[in-house]
C-alpha cells in the first residue's frame, strides 16, 4: 500500500494539532524564545520542519508535566540543571496535592455532618457533630467561623465547649438568649453612659462565670488537654495556616460589626470586668 504524501515542511495549524496545542501557544513560544521562527515560505506562511516539530513536542511535554516555561527555557539553553527545576516543581506539586486532599477532606466532613459544621477543622467538628439537631444554632457556626479564622482550630475547639454547654444545660441557653437579646438592643438611642450598660455588663460576667463552671463540672476540660498535648506533637507542621492566622488586635481592624456606641462601650466594660477578675482573684461573679 503506497504511503500518503510527506511533508517537508507543515503549516502552524498541522504542527499545532500534531503537538496537540494550539497556533496561538505556538506563537507565544516564538514571542518568548523558545521555539525559533521558522523561516516563512512564499504565501508569507510559517512552515516547521523535522526538528522545530522535535523541539515543540519536547516543549509540550515538559508543559504537561508542569514545568515552567522559564525552566523550560532555561533547560533549553543549559543555563540550569534540570533536578532544580523538577525539585522547584516536586515541591509545588506536593503543596497542591495536600490542597485538593484538604479539600476532598472537607467535602466529604460536609456530607458526613450535613450541615456547614462539616466545612470548620475536623477539630473542631469532631466536638460537635454529636449534639442534638437544632442545638448548635447558625449565630454559634457563625462566631466558631471567626474564632477559627482568628485562633485557628484549636482556639475554636475550645469555644466549642461552650456550645456543648449550652446544649445540654437549657437554663444556660435561656439565659444567653436573653443576654443576647439585651445586647442587640443597645442601638445608638442609647447613650454609652447609661448606667443599663453597667448592669447588663455585670450580667453577661455572672452568666460566663456560670458557663465556665458548667464546664469545668461537665469534665470537657480533660478532653480538651488531651487535644492540646497531640496538637503539640504536631506543633509546626502546618506552617502556611499558621502564617495566615491573625492577631485580635488585626481582627478588630479587619472584621467589621454594626456596633453602636454604646455597644461598644458594653463590650469594653466586659473585658474590664473580666481583666479586673484576673488581676485580683475574685471569685464573686459580679465582679468578674
């Protein structure tokens, strides 16, 4: 059986579908240097030969395998070993697996959970994915959201004690439902020297003090240290999350909250409150 016709030379759009790429890549190759224009032939057309198709193929792979184009070029002209540039890519390619495996991770804590607690660490949902339908509310994944953000997971599984709390003792969480009520209430017609603001304060330290026993009683504490010491073992290991967490001080100036003066106001005294505690080992919950 006679061979069909073989070219000398082809036009772009051959050498392109042979490569399997596209003329506009093979165009950016030559604007870059690293594929040489081919001489043009009389229809003012480029025409690529034996070895420029070579060369495009060799480009091609390396392109596919994830190498840079600089490094490509790079490894053309000899100005570099290729083991730099495999062990720059090794290293780029290690991180995006451990991305997409976080990611399929996440998914699949989603679908177990059903619920967004599924996309917060598995620290912090393997705490609560046992509570009761209803008992975790949208407000406490929400503020879990930020503590994680600002914390990390670690810092969220602690607060998640709190919502465990809150979850098993109804008198408790009738009584943040009612300080949170209180608290939405102080708009701007309320001036930061009302005095209200000094009692609903003193409220919100007696009913944390209550929580923080109801804590201590329910023994949430030890399963908490028993976290710290494996987090610890793993101290350092996960540097880039690390690096992207933030002080509170940064929170405070990147997080916004429609509070009004006299919220804020509220908000400080609480922490007054609480610093004063500390600082003189009061155990009476009005003045914490």
């Amino acid at each position: 059986m006679p061979l069909p016709a073989i070219p000398h030379r082809v036009k772009i759009g051959d050498a392109a579908a042979f490569a399997g790429t596209t003329p506009r890549a093979i165009r950016y190759y030559h604007a870059i240097g690293l594929l040489a224009e081919p001489e043009r032939g009389s229809d003012d057309r480029r025409r690529y030969g034996y070895d420029d198709m070579i060369r495009l193929l060799w480009i091609r792979r390396m392109a596919d395998a994830g190498i840079s184009l600089d490094d490509i070029h790079a490894a053309f002209k000899g100005t570099t070993g290729i083991d730099q540039s495999l062990a720059r890519l090794e290293k780029s390619l290690a991180s995006k697996a451990a991305a997409i495996e976080a990611q399929r991770a996440a998914v699949n804590r989603l679908r177990e959970v059903g619920s967004p607690l599924g996309l917060l660490s598995p620290l912090v949902t393997g705490r609560l994915r046992d509570l009761p339908p209803g008992a975790l509310r949208s407000a406490d994944l929400d503020t879990l959201l930020v503590t994680e953000r600002i914390f990390g997971p670690l810092g969220a599984a602690t607060q998640a004690d709190r919502f465990i709390v809150l979850a098993n003792h109804p008198e408790l969480r009738a009584e943040e439902d009612r300080l949170t009520e209180a608290e939405a209430a102080l708009d701007d017609t309320m001036s930061p020297d009302d005095p209200r603001i000094e009692d609903l304060a003193a409220q919100r330290c007696d009913h944390e003090t209550a929580l923080a026993a109801a804590i201590e009683g329910s023994g949430l504490e030890e399963a908490l240290n028993v976290l710290l010491d494996q987090e610890d073992e793993h101290a350092g290991e996960d540097e880039d999350e690390d690096e992207a967490r933030m002080s509170v001080m940064e929170a405070i100036g990147k997080m916004p909250y429609d509070f009004s003066p006299a919220r804020v106001r509220y908000e400080e005294r609480v922490i007054e409150l609480f610093h004063s505690a500390d600082q003189d080992g009061d155990t009476d919950p009005r003045t914490c």
